[in-house]
C-alpha cells in the first residue's frame, strides 16, 4: 500500500531503457539493415550472371545454327522445309531472306524501333519481321527455350516472353543489323553531332561507341526495356541499366570499355564519362540510364 501511494511502483514499471539494451537493439537493427542489403546485392548479381549466361547461350545457339544448316536464324528463306514445327509462319519476307542479315540491312542509320506490325501465320511481308522470326527459327531448332513463337499459329503482337526472350535483369533482347560504323541514335553519336566521338560524355549529349569505330560487322543483340521502342533510346530511365550493372556486365563478358569491345554501352546522359579522353561508366550513378549493345559471332 505504501509503493502504490508514494508511486514507487508506478515508477519501476515506466523505466526506460537502459544503455546496454539500446545498444543491443541497434546492433540488431544494423544486422538486419546488413542483412537486406546484402541479399539484395546478391540477387543483383544473380541476375548480373543469369543474363551473361542468356547472352553467351543465345550466341551459342547462333553459331550451332549457322553450323548446321549453312543459314542465319530469321533469314532462313526456306525454314517451312528444312525446320519441324515450322509453318508458313515461319517464313521470312522473301525479297531480303538469305542476305544473312536480321531485319533491314539499314537499320543501323536510324536505330528505329523494330517489329511494330501484327504477327500472322503467313509468311513474312517485311524485312523488320525477321527480328521475330531469329527466335522462332532458333526454337524450332530445338537450340534455345524462353520463347512461344505463337505466330506461327495465330496472329499476336511482339511481347518479351512470348516473341523475344526476356532478359533476366529486366527487358529483354532483340536482334538486327549493325554495319562498321556509328549511325544515328546509335552507340557512337546518339543521333547527336559527335564528331570523332572525342566529345562523347563531355558534352552530355553524346553517348555509345565512339563515332567510326566498329561495332562488329554483321547482327548485334540489344537489351531493351521494350521489344518494340526505339532500340537506343536516350531518354533518362528509358534504359533497363544503371551504369554501374552495365559496368558489371562489360567487365565480366569484354574489357570494361563502353566504347570498344564487342559489348558497347549506349543510352542517355550519364551512363558514361569520358574524362580526360578516357571513357567510363560513371558507376555512381543509380538511375537507369543504360542499355547494352552485343556483337554476335
């Protein structure tokens, strides 16, 4: 009776929390806080070498096409006859089929956006379908999986997982033609007046390839964020990449330059910097503002 009327024990059931105790608290807090971070570390560099491995096994499948039916997948004018499974879907539009070129052979000039018309099971009425149609030939071969080339039963519009392969750190990939040098929009001058490319991330409006270098003559595969936008876009965030897992990337499959290699980097202001004539990702950055251009075999 007397604790209860002089508040004694009022006051031992409000104590605060001691030093020790705080200290205990914040230290689990800080693990837990390590914990997250680190785990999240960890998937990105999950999904950092699930999509190596999707880039290297699509090459893969490439080269073990060509080797064995003497054609390039999409441009295979008579896929109907030489791929089971196949269909009149199958087909590419015949006045470009086997150039042995993917798409428009002057795609590199604009970087324009890729197969924007509706799929069918007919044969192909444009170039541009050829670019659907590398994947389908590669499923049909029994060479890759990740993909339902549905056109060859109905028709249906372009869609990472059903058309084109989606990419594992986030978009997907298409494929089309790149010739030795920079073209508009693409790496080397992003549509922009670069010159020699010297200027390329001083100026903030040059981003890619240095104009005039070679970006492997032939067909390339791009990571984008949208199988059907336009394949270098340099809007800020119109990239699936920041600078440093693009950076991550080029290291681990090429030499680490945005610029050289047969990995090159292309996108909006700040993927890269090219201090003192020295191009780099600029890997402090966060922001999405990378893609990945990739020089098939």
């Amino acid at each position: 009776m007397g604790d209860q009327l002089s508040g004694k024990g009022h006051n031992r059931s409000e104590r605060g929390f001691t030093l020790v105790e705080m200290a205990i608290v914040l230290t689990i807090i800080g693990l837990l806080i390590g914990g997250v971070l680190k785990g999240s570390e960890m998937i990105q560099q999950a999904r950092i070498t699930a999509t190596i491995a999707q880039v290297k096994g699509y090459q893969a499948a490439l080269t073990t096409f060509r080797d064995t039916y003497n054609a390039t997948p999409g441009d295979m004018f008579n896929a109907l006859q030489r791929l089971p499974g196949c269909n009149t879907g199958c087909t590419p539009f015949r006045t470009d089929a086997g150039n042995e070129i993917v798409g428009s052979p002057t795609w590199q000039g604009t970087w324009a956006s890729q197969g924007v018309a509706t799929l069918g099971n007919a044969p192909g009425t444009s170039a541009s379908q050829e670019t659907y149609l590398f994947w389908t030939h590669l499923v049909a071969a029994n060479l890759i999986s990740g993909v339902t080339p549905r056109a060859v039963d109905s028709p249906l519009s372009y869609e990472w997982g059903i058309t084109h392969p989606s990419a594992r750190i986030g978009g997907g990939f298409i494929v089309g033609y790149a010739g030795a040098a920079a073209g508009g929009g693409a790496p080397g001058n992003s549509g922009q007046n670069c010159g020699n490319g010297n200027n390329a991330g001083n100026n903030g409006a040059c981003r890619g390839a240095s104009a005039g270098s070679t970006l492997g003559i032939g067909n390339v595969m791009v990571l984008l964020p949208s199988p059907t936008g336009s394949a270098l876009a340099t809007a800020s965030g119109a990239q699936e990449l920041s600078p440093s897992v693009a950076a991550k990337i080029d290291r681990k499959m090429d030499d680490g330059s945005p610029i050289n290699g047969y990995v090159l980097s292309f996108g909006s202001a700040g993927c890269y910097t090219n201090l003192a004539g020295d191009p780099g990702y600029d890997e402090r950055l966060t922001t999405k503002v990378c893609g990945l251009l990739f020089s098939n075999p």
